[in-house]
C-alpha cells in the first residue's frame, strides 16, 4: 500500500478518502433517518397525550355530574323519608 518511500500514493490515498466520505455521509443519512422516526414518535405520543388529558377531563366533569344528581337524590329521598319538621330543621 505504501510507495517506495514509504508515502501512500495520492491515487491511494484519495480512493481512502472518498470511501471515507461516502460511509461518513451514509452515517450521517442512517443518523439523520433515525431522528426523524424518533421525532414521529414524539409527536405521536404528544398526541395521544393530548387525547388521554381531553378524555380525564371529560370523565372528571362526568364525574362532577354524577355527584351532583347523586346529592340531589339524596337530599329528595330524605325529604320524602322524614317529618317534614325533621327537613325544616336540616335547612337551618
């Protein structure tokens, strides 16, 4: 490989170089595709994210509305159960 001083000849050594460069920018290509499935998959997620938050507040509210209808059943059962001198008592 070496010439006969013990230098690389430049045909050689540019040959070197040029493989060096291809696989380099293959690297960079392989890199680059991997970054950008990554950042797919970050923003799917960021997504679903969203979703799930949008789902919790909406069961959260559910939740709130049952509670409410649940306390105003209540409070109808015990004024129908009770003396009505027993519900003036409790409102005061």
């Amino acid at each position: 490989m070496t010439g006969q001083y013990g230098y690389i000849p430049l045909d050689t050594l540019f040959q070197l170089i040029d493989g060096y460069c291809k696989n380099y920018r293959l690297l960079v290509c392989v890199i680059q595709n991997a970054l950008k499935e990554k950042e797919e998959h970050v923003e799917q997620l960021l997504v679903e994210r969203d979703l799930e938050r949008a789902d919790f507040a909406r069961m959260a509210a559910r939740v709130d509305e049952v509670n409410f209808a649940s306390y105003i059943i209540r409070k109808e059962n015990i004024q129908l159960q009770w003396p009505t001198c027993y519900v003036a008592f409790l409102q005061l």
